[in-house]
C-alpha cells in the first residue's frame, strides 16, 4: 500500500492552523508542529496585560481544534533544525519527514539596535510576556501607593509605550481605561492623576496603515485622553529607569513597553534561504520558497505581494494565506500548478480606547463609537471556541456597563511568567 505523502506544518499562528483546518479530509498525512499546545488569539494579547481578559480567554487547546479532523496530527516539539537536503524536520523529540513543508513560524520582536531594549524593555508577543507586563503595571502601583518621594513615586506611574502601530495605540488606550475606571476606586489614597501614558512614534504619524485622517484622529483623540503621543521621534536608549530620546530628553520612567518592531523567526536550516527586509523570506506569487517548490512560506515570515503592494502580515493575511497554500498543495497532488496568490482586503479596524476606535472598509473611513463596536464584533467572531467567546463577551459587558475590571491579580512569577531576559531568550528560539 502506498504511504500517504505528508504535509509538515511548523506554527500554530493565524496561517499555519488555518493551512491544517483547511487541509482536514484530503488524501494527504498533516503534521502541525508548535511548541505550545495551544493556539493564542495574539490581537487581544492587550487586553491580558491590560487586565482586561483572562490569559485562558484567549487561547484554546489545539487538540481541541483539530479534533474532527483524523488526517491532521499535532505535535508539541521545539524545532531544532530544517532539513531541506533530506526533507526533515528536527526537533527536540524525533526528526519529521515531508513531502510539502509550510513555515508558518510567524515574528519575534525586534529591538532595531536599541541599547538596553532588550534587557530594560517589556514585549509583547505571547501570553507569558503579556502576564509579565501585567504584573509589572499592578506592582507599580502597590509600590507607587506606599512610596513617600514624589520622584520616585511619578516614575512608578509613567508608563512608556515605544511604537505606535495598532498594539501601542491599543495599549495606551486600554492602560488609559484602567487607570481612570477601577484604579481610582483601588488605590483612594493614590492621585492617580499623576499617572502618565507616553506613547513614543517614529513615524509621521499614528496607525500609518490606515488613510491619514484615521491616524490624525487617533493623535487628537489620545491626546484629548490624556495621553502624550511623541511624532518623528526615536527613543535612543532604554536604562532600567529612564527612556533616552534622540533629541537628548529623557523620560522618568519605571516601565517601557516596546510595540515598534518585529522581525520574521526563522528555524534554523541547513542552508541559507533568500531574504528581504525584516528578515523575511523571499517566496514566489504561489508562497512557495523560490528554491523549493515544496516548501511554503506564509504570514510575518514572509516578503509577500499582492497587486503590486507588500502586505503588512496582519492576522486576515495569515488565514487568507493558509488557505491558498492548503489549495495549492491539493492541486500538487492532482499533478497541477500551484496559483498565485491574490490578497482580499475586507478592511482594517484599530481600537483607539474608551469606546472609540478608526477603521476603513472598501473606500469607507469611519472613527468613533462605531469603529470600536465594529472591532468588538469583529473579533468576537473570529475568537475560537463558544465558551470563550461567551465569556469574552460577559467581560466585554462588565467593563462596559460598570466600567470595572475583575482580573487585577499580580501572579507569582514561579511556573507562569519569567523573567524579561529568559522570555527574549524563548521568544528567540524557533518553533
């Protein structure tokens, strides 16, 4: 009898689980590989550090997921190594072979050559570094309520957020809400008014994906709130307790949360692959690597194009691209060429914070109320698993209707968060 030819997936992300889903029932043995045995809902990582939403929330087991479909296996490994003469793949557990390998393996943060970033700053990639930088929030403010030197105590309460792409928008948004709904019933001998959001932006402007009065609005709106939003300007250096500009300000500051950049996290391999900026690989219309046509590269470690333009790696691109390369290794299988792949862009919403966010659908640009309650929606839909999106939606009303937040717990660091050095460390290592 015949061996079934085995597709390889490595990467549990939007991409990678959307490939095996759409491969479940096909003539072909799927293997998805991560080393967690869960897959995260990474657009609400925020609203974890922000004590919004519970970690267990967001993520859901992907045995669970993968449970109706018999051809696709999941394997909880760490990636050692790619074996693209011998198509293997080597993990910490056996060596895997394929016959279709899809890298799904998505981005790790990038410091862009920042002193002290990588040892000072807070990320945000998983949920560990989202917990860590919740305790870090919550434990500023215990110390901040007991600290007798006013210097000491407005630097415990300044909160530097470096980069203002959607998840640094949506941080100082949310950070915002927290500090001015149940903080101030928490802490009564705290003013919490003294408390600071800085949001730091090299760009010209905010959410620069979105038309350029979408990112005006969020400046003006942030800026109405309460928060102090630096354009054009790049931080230099990050110490333990200040942020260097470089312009040569500084900034007080017991807490910085890098958001402003990210670089593709690639397996180690036993050749050099083609790469563009950002470390990405340089694949074919198809997403096929150009030098194997068996191998497929998807999601933020991709240089992907779609009409003429680059594509930015955000989550609808990821299960767009999971699908297409699910199709294309079909019609391999048939003995047919693999098709190009053709992004549809259904639009882009960011949440600005305290009922508010911006959007664009088609040629439509939208702010406000609606923005942000389409957000909601939107991502309520796209959540896995029923019990979760139920309780998302009872936290959701919570907050809304009692402007409260119930998960302001500061968990012990044993078992559950590490420290900020060993998570750089792991978030480095490849899938």
């Amino acid at each position: 009898m015949q061996r079934r030819r085995r597709v390889v997936i490595i990467g549990s992300g939007f991409g990678g689980m959307q490939a095996a889903q759409s491969l479940a029932g096909a003539e072909v043995e799927v293997v998805l590989i991560d080393r967690n045995n869960y897959h995260t809902f990474a657009p609400l990582l925020y609203q974890v550090a922000a004590a919004g939403l519970e970690p267990a929330q967001i993520a859901y087991p992907i045995r669970t997921i993968l449970r109706r479909a018999r051809n696709v296996h999941f394997l909880m490994a760490e990636v050692r190594r790619i074996n693209f003469e011998a198509r293997l793949v080597e993990t910490d557990d056996a060596a895997i072979s394929y016959d279709y390998l899809l890298l799904a393996t998505g981005s790790q943060t990038q410091y862009l050559g920042t002193p002290g970033a990588a040892e000072h700053a807070f990320p945000m990639r998983n949920l560990n570094e989202a917990i860590a930088l919740r305790n870090q929030v919550l434990t500023c403010f215990e110390q901040a309520m007991r600290e007798p030197d006013p210097i000491r105590r407005q630097q415990l309460l300044t909160f530097v957020i470096v980069g203002g792409g959607p998840t640094g928008v949506e941080l100082a948004g949310a950070f915002l809400e927290l500090i001015r709904g149940p903080f101030r019933k928490d802490y009564p001998l705290l003013d919490v008014r003294q408390a600071q959001i800085v949001l730091v932006q090299s760009a010209r402007r905010l959410l620069s994906d979105l038309p350029c009065q979408l990112g005006e609005y969020t400046q003006r709106k942030l800026c109405r709130l309460g928060v102090k939003v630096h354009l054009q300007t790049r931080v230099s250096q990050v110490n333990p307790t200040t942020v260097r500009l470089q312009d040569g300000r500084e900034i007080s500051a017991a807490t910085v949360i890098w958001t402003a950049g990210l670089t593709a996290a690639m397996p180690p391999a036993s050749r050099d692959l083609s790469t563009l900026k950002k470390k990405k690989l340089a694949v074919q219309p198809t997403l096929q690597l150009l030098d194997h046509p068996d191998v497929y590269a998807i999601g933020d470690l991709a240089a992907v194009e779609s009409r003429g333009k680059a594509l930015t790696g955000v989550a609808p691109e990821a299960l767009q691209q999971g699908v297409a390369v699910a199709r294309n290794i079909k019609r391999q299988l048939r003995g047919r060429e693999p098709k190009s792949f053709t992004y549809f862009n259904k639009g882009r919403l960011a949440i600005i914070g305290c009922y508010t966010g911006a959007g664009k659908i088609g040629p439509f640009a939208f702010s406000g109320f609606l923005a942000w309650f389409m957000w909601l929606g939107v991502h309520l839909v796209y959540l896995p698993g029923f019990r979760n999106r139920v309780v998302v939606l009872i936290s959701w009303l919570h907050a809304y209707l009692l402007g409260d937040r119930s998960i302001r717990l500061i968990l012990s660091t044993r078992g559950v968060v590490q420290p900020i050095q060993q998570l750089a460390e792991l978030e480095s290592r490849p899938r």
